[in-house]
C-alpha cells in the first residue's frame, strides 16, 4: 500500500522497515475500510483511532462528542483522539486517525487516515467519496501524501 517515500522525524526520505510498512499499511487499510462501511451503513463517520500496540494486535480508540444536543464539533473530538494516543503512546508503536475532510480544490469530501509509527514514520492516505443517486457510495483510489507527527513528537 505504501507508495510514496514516507518521511521520517528528521525530514529525510528513507525506506521503512518492513514491520513498519505492515503496521502502518494495516492502520490505513483498516482505517479506510472502516469508515467506508460506516458511511454505507449510516450515511456519515465519527472521528475514531486505531492504533497498534506492542503485540502486534489492533485495536480501535473511540471518544464521545462533547454534547449529543448540538453539532458534534469534529475538531475536538480529533484532539482528544491524539491526547488519549500521546498518554498512551508507550503501549503501541503504531496509530491513525480516521476523520471525515471537505477537499474545497474538488468540491468533495474524503476519508482521511493520518497515522504515524514509533520509529518516525508519518504518511497519510486521502480517499475521496460521493454517493450516487441510487444511495450507493463511490470510493477513489486513496491518494498518499506525508503527514505531521503529533504522538511521537520530537
């Protein structure tokens, strides 16, 4: 999955171990996968978190809204996403954050699954969607970019 030359803490390309690849390429793929079946089952994904810890074994971070009688503020639901993965971060060498993003440039929103590993390695993927007239949702080829790390910060 992974295509594109991640970068590591220092700025410099250099090729991930292969544990690395595994890690991250199951994050994103779960991740992806995940807030696929929740649009077509619910019309719409909450923010959530995956992380992969010591073991080798995934596991999903969810936190609740703020308040159920207003609009869920997305936002603050990301941050304390990334403050539980930071408090925790010497039980898993792995973690991504699923979220819902609006892509202005092409008038469409995505699946975005930033997630970065214990040894430096941060890398994003961008998956479009639309749903059709039918109700069926259409999914793009995710998209790679490079990703900021917030949980194994320098």
């Amino acid at each position: 999955m992974i295509e594109e030359q991640p970068q590591t803490h220092n700025g410099a390309a250099s090729e991930p171990s292969q544990q690395v690849q595994e890690d991250l390429n199951k994050l994103i793929g779960t991740g992806l996968g995940m807030a696929q079946e929740q649009l077509e089952d619910q019309g719409a994904f909450l923010p959530a978190a995956l992380m992969v810890n010591n073991d080798g074994e995934v596991r999903m971070v969810a936190v609740s809204p703020a308040n159920d009688d207003e609009d869920i503020d997305a936002e603050t639901m990301i941050t304390d996403l990334y403050t539980v993965l930071a408090e925790q971060k010497d039980n898993h060498r792995a973690v991504a954050v699923v979220s819902d993003v609006h892509l202005p440039d092409e008038n469409t929103d995505a699946i975005f699954v930033a997630s970065e590993h214990s040894e430096g390695i941060a890398i994003a993927a961008v998956q479009s969607y639309s749903q059709q007239e039918d109700g069926s949702w259409t999914f793009a080829d995710p998209a790679w970019e490079g990703a900021d790390r917030s949980v194994w910060e320098d």
